[in-house]
C-alpha cells in the first residue's frame, strides 16, 4: 500500500487542474514583482507628497505609471521640507519669529510647525524646542 501525505495529494491536484506546481507559483510571484514593487514606490510617493502639500494625487498616478523612473523624479524635484513649513498656510500672514521671547505665561504650548505639538521655550538657547520632532524650531 502507497503512502501519500495530503500536501503531496494537494500538489498533485494543482497540477493536473491548472498546470502549476512549486515551480508556477514561483513564476506567478516573479510576474506579480514588478507591480508590487511598482504599487509600493506610487504609495511611498504619494505619502511624502502629501507631507509636503503637493498634489498627492498627481504623484500617484506619475508613481504608477512610471514605477522607479518616477520615483526617482520624485526625489529629485520635491519640495525641501524648509521651503514646505515657509509655506504652510498656518503661518502664512502671521509674523512668526522663532527667537521672539515668549510671555512667561505662555512657556508651553506654541503648536509646532511640522507635527503640530505643543514646543517648550528654552531660556538658554533663546529658542522652541519641540519634544515630538526633537528639533529646535
């Protein structure tokens, strides 16, 4: 009597109804690759274009169709993260000095930039520091 385990049964059907074993699955994966790298460059791109305010939108579609060439357009021409808090429209029209010594009521809580938590004031180095970003501001 010949003894046959459920995986090897398994396989066995796999291959007799569509043609495929170990192998064909391992074709399959290298045929779908490509698109998964693809779809993982378009949403990198789209995040980092959405954190920089740019039409996040655009960037997909330009990281989807174009796949590495467009991320690497992408790196190349995004928005310095200096040039995207300058023009942030919390700060537009506001006249924002970072060295501007604070009421001393108000040593907490100025809204960071960046991540929109609150910055402590540092007497010593006459600046915010936010605790989030772990930067001066």
């Amino acid at each position: 009597m010949i003894h046959t385990s459920n995986l090897a049964i398994q396989v066995m059907v796999l291959q007799e109804l569509f043609g495929i074993g170990f192998c064909g699955g391992a074709i399959c994966f290298l045929i779908f690759l490509p698109f998964l790298i693809r779809f993982l460059v378009a949403y990198y791109i789209y995040e980092d274009a959405k954190k920089r305010g740019e039409e996040e939108m655009l960037w997909l579609i330009v990281g989807l169709v174009a796949g590495i060439i467009g991320l690497i357009i992408w790196l190349i021409v995004r928005p310095d993260r200096r040039e995207v808090r300058m023009n942030d429209q919390r700060w537009q029209g506001t006249q924002y000095d970072q060295r501007a010594i604070p009421p001393q009521d108000r040593q907490v809580g100025k809204p960071c930039p960046d991540c929109d938590s609150p910055m402590r004031w540092i007497t010593e180095h006459n600046r915010w520091f936010c605790d989030s970003c772990r930067e001066y501001k």
